[in-house]
C-alpha cells in the first residue's frame, strides 16, 4: 500500500482494496483463519507505519482487525459456502446430531460454539457414561490423570451442550461438570471453543498494553484511591519486577473501575 510507505493515512478506498487483497489469499488458500489470526496480520501491517492507523482510541489495530474479519466472512466463497453447510445439515439431520430447537446461534470468534455431530464412535449413552465416571473420580484422591484429560476432551461435546442449553443454567452445569471448573480444564475448554489457550493470549496482551491501561488508570476518577496507591506503588519497584507488578495491579483494579464487587474477583489472603 503507497500510503504505508508514505506514512500518511490510507483512503478508505485503499483499506478496502487492502482487505480484500488479504482475504482473497485466505480463500485461495482454502484457509479459515481465527480472530487471532485476523489480529496478528492487523498488527503486522500497522507496524509498518503506525501513524497511518492511529486513531484516539489507539493504534487501530483492533478496528483493522475486525474489518479484515467483516470482509472474511461477506466474501461471497465463504457466504454461499456456509449456506451450502447449512442446508445439508438440515437435509441430513438424525438423531445423533443436536437438536436445532432453541439452540444458540454460533457466536462471532468461536470456532466450536456447539458441535454438530458426536465425537468419533461416541454417541448420548457413551458420553453420559464418561460424565459419570468423571464425577466419581472428582470424589478421590486417587485420580487417572491420564484418563480424566482425554474424557474431558471428549465430553466437550456434551460440555457444550449444557452450557447452551436455553436458559443456561450455572449451577447444573457446574454440579454435572465438576473437573470443568479446575483452571486446567477451564482453560483447555475455552482453547477447544475460540482455537487458542485464553490466558497465554491475556498475558501476552496485558504485556502489550499494559502501559497505556495504566496510563488510564492513573488519570481516571473512578478507580479508588485505594487502587490508585497499588499503581503508585507498583511503579516504586525495581526495573526487573516493575513489570509484573503492573500487571498484578492492572488485574486487580479492573473490576474497581467497572464497578463490579471485588470479592467476586479477588480473594484477600492475610500474609502472617
């Protein structure tokens, strides 16, 4: 793009000549990139020039990124794909496929929302009988490691199933999937459903824009004056913790500034 190596603001003529450039490589390619994929291409063309997409809200990437997205899927390959995937699975829906009444709609950015079909060789009574077996191995000490991975893995379609069942309750889904609520297997589910490990993906994020969140912070009246004094002290540290101390402090005063109760979030432990 001339404006990039101009580093001057492109048209909006040429952006949208841009996206189409980009998606029509990924057609080609017969590729389905992840929104992680869409963010990482943004960042790389706007390192290029940041002054060409920088905007008030900050460098642009995420706009850039979710236009290159929007593009993706109006193409007219991936529209009249989609359409065709849906009118066969209406054509050729059985009982081993989950139910199409009252289920919710595929939601932007995950890859697997709901499965369609049973895992391999697995159907309802299998399924429900790996559920069983991890709720009885949940009770011991004595666990199979081993064995509870690939039964969490393969039961993420009935996992799945409960949590978008209409109206969603928590509290069944928490008392039918009890491992799903250790960190292990909390972060291995949300992997299967968006393509990428979650909290690798919010650090290295918190990492990248950590300073501009702090910038805010400090600057802004809704964060307390008892989260203000974690900020201020985290900057007192040496050079080799300052870093992690922004972030503990970034994480904890969150929830101060969206006005969410902090014990929701934050345990408080008393250091003897």
């Amino acid at each position: 793009m001339a404006a990039i190596k101009e580093k001057r603001r492109p048209s909006p003529k040429d952006r949208l000549l841009t996206q189409k450039v980009i998606v029509d490589e990924f057609i080609h390619c017969r590729e389905k990139p992840s929104r992680f994929v869409f963010r990482s291409i943004a960042n790389t063309i706007i390192a290029m020039s940041p002054l060409s997409f920088e905007n008030d809200c900050g460098t642009g990437s995420e706009g850039f990124a979710r236009s290159l997205e929007t593009t993706y899927y109006n193409h007219h390959t991936i529209r009249q794909a989609m359409a065709e995937k849906r009118k066969h699975r209406d054509l050729n829906s059985t009982a081993d496929k989950v139910p199409r009444k009252n289920q919710v709609k595929d939601s932007y950015g995950c890859s697997q929302w709901q499965p369609v079909e049973f895992p391999e060789g697995e159907n309802q009574d299998s399924l429900e009988e790996k559920r069983k077996w991890l709720d009885l191995k949940f009770q011991k000490r004595d666990r199979d490691t081993s064995k509870v991975n690939d039964y969490m893995e393969c039961t993420y379609f009935s996992q799945r199933c409960d949590i978008n069942k209409q109206p969603a309750a928590l509290e069944v889904v928490k008392q039918k999937w009890l491992f799903l609520f250790e960190p292990r297997y909390l972060f291995d589910h949300f992997k299967s459903l968006i393509g990428h490990q979650t909290n690798t993906v919010f650090m290295n994020n918190l990492a990248s824009k950590g300073d501009s969140i702090m910038r805010f912070m400090t600057e802004t009246k809704k964060v307390s004056e008892k989260w203000q004094q974690l900020l201020r002290a985290a900057e007192e540290h040496s050079p080799a913790q300052r870093v992690s101390q922004r972030q503990c402090a970034t994480i904890c005063i969150l929830p101060g500034y969206f006005q969410e109760k902090e014990e929701l979030f934050l345990q408080e432990v008393k250091v003897l």
